[in-house]
C-alpha cells in the first residue's frame, strides 16, 4: 500500500514520512521541525501523497509547509478536511492542497499566516 501523507527528503540523505497522530504528542511534522533544529538538517524537496494522487512541492525552495485546514458549510454542516504542502520563496507561499477525493488544488498565501507551518525558523 502506498504512503499516504507528506514525505520529506532531508538533506542527510534519509526520508521522512508523517505518521498517524497520537493523543498527546506533537504532531508529526512539528516533529520534524524540531528535528532540523536539533540536527542542523534541511529539507531539499516535500511530496504530498493521497489517494494514489502524488504532488510534488517545488524543488530547492527558501523553506517548506505542511498544513491541515478544515471547513464547515454554514447551511449544511458539511465538514471538510484538506491537507497541503508548500514551498516558500521569500514571503510568499504557493501551497498545493488535496481533499480526500484526490482533488488537487493551488492557492498564494503570504508566510505570516502559514509560518508556525514552515521550516523557515527550523531548518539550516
């Protein structure tokens, strides 16, 4: 079974994977934020994988971001859930997002909203 869920490619030469959340615990890529830090390491390209739908960030960018966000139809109540990575260039990110249905998407977003989310403070 293919990964599902962001990939990093670091720059030691090793791959990391998000895992499953668990109660309690950071999530798995402020993990890995704190690993950069810790480490002195980077992150030389990130992957998004869904649904056997693979997006690819865009390479050798200024930082990265992984982000959740979730949506609630006022009138409905219909709940959606998407995920998304980016690539920041400055203080821009272009960020591509995926919905559980395997639609891709892409969208701008300045870096203060969206820094918590990056490697910017992280990596080396």
């Amino acid at each position: 079974m293919k990964h599902t869920g962001w990939i990093a490619s670091l720059s030691n030469g090793e791959t990391a994977f998000e895992t499953p959340p668990v109660p309690g615990q950071i999530s798995s890529w402020q993990s890995l934020l704190r690993r950069l830090q810790q480490e002195h390491i980077g992150i030389t390209q990130m992957r998004l994988q869904k649904n056997g739908t693979t997006v690819i960030a865009v390479p050798k960018a200024d930082g990265y971001v992984h982000a959740y966000e979730y949506s609630k139809a006022v009138f409905s109540g219909r709940e959606m859930q998407i995920q998304g990575i980016g690539s920041v260039f400055g203080d821009v990110v272009f960020m591509t997002w995926m919905n559980d249905t395997g639609q891709v998407w892409q969208d701008i977003r300045e870096l203060s909203v969206l820094r918590v989310h990056s490697t910017i403070d992280w990596q080396t």
